[in-house]
C-alpha cells in the first residue's frame, strides 16, 4: 500500500472507531494503545487485547457504512462489513503496534498467537492484509488453515485478500481444498476464480470424481469453478 | 413410577452445566446435552487423567479450553465458559507449580472465563495449601468467583478447611462456589455463606434420590448441581435426568430452575462474563432449508447420526 493509502485508511478506521464506540470505551482502548506504544509492554499488550470483549460490542459494523465502502475500495477484497465492533477493535489496536523494531515488532504478535482465544484468533487472521511485514505472516496463514475451528477458518478465507496476494500456489490450492472440504462459502474467497491454476484444476476434477463415486453430493460451486 | 428418561417430560426446560469436562466427552454428549436441553456450561481447568510434565502441557489444554472446546461446544448450539486454575493433584509438583502461577494471569483475563478453578484440597498436603492461597490471591486481584473442589477423601474437614483459608485471604463467600458437597458437608457450606454445588456422578459422588432429599431439608437457596462428567463412568446429562426426577418427586419448578440454571447462572456471571443472550434463544430447526443442495444447518445444528443403525454413511 503506497503511503497516501495507508493515510486513508487509517482515517477511515478512527472514524469507524470514534462512531462505534461509546466515549468510555473509546477512553480505554485509545489510553491502553497509547501506554502500550510507548512501554512495548507485551504482558500490558495481551491483556488489553484480551480484554477488548467488555468495552467492545458484538454488534456487526454493518456493510452500509460508506467508510466500510470506501475501505473495501481502498484495499479491494477487504470488506469489513460482517465484523464485530469487538473484532475491529483489535485489528484497529493491532494496527497501532510500532513496527521499526521488526523483531520487537512480530514478538508482540506471535506472543498474540500464543493461547488465543477463539475471538482473539478471528481477529488476527482478519488482520493479516494491515500487518507489516506481510511475507512473514504467510506461515501463520498457513498453520490457520490447518485450523478446524470454523470462525478462525472463515476469518483466514472471507473477504481477506491477504491470501490471494501471499499464499504460494501450493498454499493456496490447500486452502481452496479445505474450504470445500469444510463446506465453507467459497464465493466469498476473494480472486477465487483468478488464481485458479491447472494443478488445482486438476485435483478439484479428482475431488468430483471422489465425490461422485461416493454417491455424494457435488457443490455446484465446484463445477462451476472447473468451468473456466 | 417410571424412571426411564423422558425427554418430554422436561422439554422446554434449560439447563446450565456448571462444572463437566468435556474434553473427555465425544460428540455423542455434546448432542445428547442439546437434545435434553442444556444450553450452556462451564468446564474447570482439570487434570488430563494422568500427571503433567511440564508447562507447554498446561498452556495447550489452556488454550484449548477457550479454543477448540469452546467452538466444538458451540457446534451443538451450547454456550462453553470455563474456569481456568491450577488443580489441587499437579500443585503438588512445585518446580512446575510456580512456573504455572506465572502462566494463570495471561488466561485468566479471556473472554468467558468465568473463574478460579478448579482448585482446592486433594491430599490435603502442604503444598495444595501453598497453591490454593496463592490462586485466592489471584482471584481477588482478578475479580473472579472461586470454584473450589472439595477432596473425595477426608472430605469434611478439607472443605471446613478450604472455606476457612478462603475467608483469611478476605474473600467474600458470595463470590465462592464449593463442589462436590454432601450430606456431611452441605450445612456448613451453606451456613457459612458460600455456594453449595453438587456433583450428581454415580457410585462415586451425589446421588439424585439424596439430591431431592437435600433440597427438601434446605431448599434451594445457594444450591447448584452439575455432572462433573469426565473420564471416569458419568453421565454428561445428570442435570436433566436430575431436573426430571425432581419434577416427579414434587420439588417446585421454581426451585428445579434454581438449582439447575440460575443459581450458576447468578455465582459465576459475578465474572462479568456471562451473557444470558448468548444461550437464550433455542435453536430452530430447519431441516427443509438448503443453500446450493447442501442442507442448512443453522449455528448448533449439527447432522445427525442414528446411533442404532449399523449403516455408516
């Protein structure tokens, strides 16, 4: 994202913040991220973002919102509408993190990682297109997909485009496997039909055949990738 | 009178688990605690059946209980909490003690912890009594309710025990549930202030006949049950079965919903962690619904397998 982006986004998400919190909330995060810019304290860091759930609702952003819009136009495949304000929250804290000390840096949020909860983990795969260092964030992607919690699954391939944009070919084939494999609506993984490739293809015809000879069902949405 | 479970009579009626370890229950359970009407739970950190060697060990199960557990839960439409703490068997390992007590304060800030626990009295040795103040403490700088388990031996002076350390450390009985009463431990409890829970477990534990029995004698006041199902032979739907038997013996419904839903409800939603919203509305089933040929299946709904059939499909 060249810098006047990045700009714009950040302005469409503290508009999003200011506007769906209530001002006793917006204190508590804003202060916490602020201490924690500071002190680069990581226990400070887990508990906060552990703690977003009692001053953030469960309420969805909603996708009418023009800066819903206007983020997803900004960033295309981004589409922050099915979010919580709970989620958002911890992408916008996420997003606050200093990142010039590149170690200190990927510490703080690998440590993130570590025993998350269920929420917590939707909320860092959501976050992955605004991280820096986006190559290095490819083998958490990947150990995600491995995941079979439902909510961290979806979080990892519904309007994220960091998958289309990072994951190997191998990676990618793996996740479009697994999202069929787990039922999951394919549609909403973004460039779908753009990063098809033969050897994909090829195993998704297999997936048909093994499918068909099951006397299974077949998810239309198979076919009509193979279309193509 | 007919004791075989009846699902009807108890249908519309909610239940709430507060003490079962479901990562020693199948699916089997999640669906049948569903089918009786259990909308939520609460499972106590725990031992794995067998000695933990060392802390990555107790970081994964912890993980795994606001993790997986908590989502393979959510699949059969129940609410999972749990209670996160250092159990009174593994504190007496002290070298991996400490080194758990370090661990506990980056767990037991998530989402849906709603306690302490399980912690307390096994051997009633020197070091469960280091570990059980130590967690006190923790609870009271945390803000949590207590889930205390009571030992199985020597139960009547480790639960006066338990009760009067927890009172020394300044706690309020209020914010204390202790487990695993009896006949000999439940008038003490109660006169005391603390929550009164009671593990309906065959052979072992609680019965229910002796469960109606105390609710005759004291109410319901402060009373909770659960099932504690675990490893061991327990039945994961002892708080219906339980709801049903005391329906046939005459205990009120109010007083059947109190100790099987809103007492629990009241002593660990002192956590501020309990949502009633989130386990209030019964799913809807509805089989005719599909989306691209695949049969909908609404947030807890998951497919059905007949367990007497010997076709797998």
């Amino acid at each position: 994202m060249n810098t006047e982006t990045i700009e714009e986004v950040e302005g469409l998400f503290t508009y999003l913040l200011e506007t769906r919190l209530r001002p006793e909330e917006y204190a508590w995060l804003t202060t916490k991220t602020t201490e924690i810019q500071s002190t680069g304290d990581l226990k400070q860091l887990s508990k906060v973002f552990a703690q977003v759930p009692r001053y953030a609702s469960k309420d969805l952003l909603g996708w009418k919102d023009k800066a819903i819009m206007d983020i997803k136009k900004l960033i295309p495949g981004y589409d922050l509408g099915d979010w919580t304000v709970e989620t958002f929250c911890r992408v916008w804290l996420l997003k606050q993190l200093p990142s010039g000390d590149q170690e200190g840096y990927l510490n703080s949020i690998n440590g993130l990682f570590v025993g998350a909860e269920l929420n917590e983990l939707v909320a860092l795969y959501k976050a992955f297109p605004l991280l820096q260092y986006p190559e290095y964030w490819v083998r958490q992607c990947e150990e995600g997909i491995r995941s079979n919690i439902g909510n961290v699954l979806e979080a990892i391939m519904y309007h994220n485009p960091y998958p289309a944009t990072y994951l190997s070919e191998p990676a990618w084939n793996q996740m479009i496997l697994k999202a069929f494999f787990m039922e999951k609506e394919v549609t909403k993984i973004y460039r779908l039909q753009e990063r098809l490739n033969p050897a994909l293809q090829a195993t998704l015809a297999d997936y048909v055949q093994e499918r068909l000879a099951a006397g299974r069902s077949v998810n239309p949405a198979l076919y009509k990738l193979m279309e193509v | 009178m007919q004791t075989q479970l009846d699902l009807s009579d108890i249908s519309g009626m909610r239940f709430f688990d507060p003490h079962v370890h479901m990562t020693s229950r199948t699916t089997d359970d999640y669906q049948a605690m569903a089918d009786a009407g259990i909308v939520a739970l609460i499972e106590p950190a725990f031992w794995l059946g067998q000695p933990r060697t060392g802390l990555d060990s107790f970081r994964d199960y912890y993980s795994s209980l606001i993790g997986w557990e908590r989502f393979r839960s959510s699949q059969f439409g129940i609410k999972h909490y749990c209670t996160i703490g250092l159990n009174s068997r593994e504190a007496n390992n002290e070298a991996l003690a400490e080194q758990v007590m370090e661990l506990l304060p980056s767990f037991v800030y998530k989402a849906g912890v709603v306690g302490i626990g399980e912690i307390g009295f096994d051997d009633q040795t020197a070091a469960e009594e280091k570990y059980y103040r130590l967690q006190l403490e923790l609870a009271k700088e945390a803000g949590l309710p207590v889930q205390v388990h009571t030992p199985h031996r020597d139960k009547k002076k480790g639960t006066s025990r338990s009760m009067d350390i927890a009172l020394e450390h300044g706690l309020s009985p209020a914010s204390i549930i202790i487990d695993h009463n009896n006949e000999e431990t439940v008038k003490e409890v109660l006169d005391r202030g603390f929550w009164a829970a009671f593990t309906i477990y065959p052979f072992t534990k609680m019965g229910n006949e002796r469960m109606v029995e105390i609710m005759k004698q004291y109410g319901a006041e402060r009373i909770m049950i659960n099932s504690a199902a675990d490893w061991g032979i327990s039945d994961p739907l002892a708080v219906p079965k339980s709801a049903a038997l005391m329906k046939q013996r005459g205990i009120s419904l109010q007083d059947i919903e109190l100790v099987t839903y809103r007492n629990a409800i009241t002593a660990f939603g002192q956590s501020g962690q309990i949502n009633e919203k989130d386990f209030e509305q019964t799913q809807e089933v509805d089989q005719a619904q599909k989306f691209e040929s695949n049969s909908i299946l609404r947030g807890g709904q998951q497919p059905r397998i007949d367990k007497n059939n010997i076709i797998i499909a």
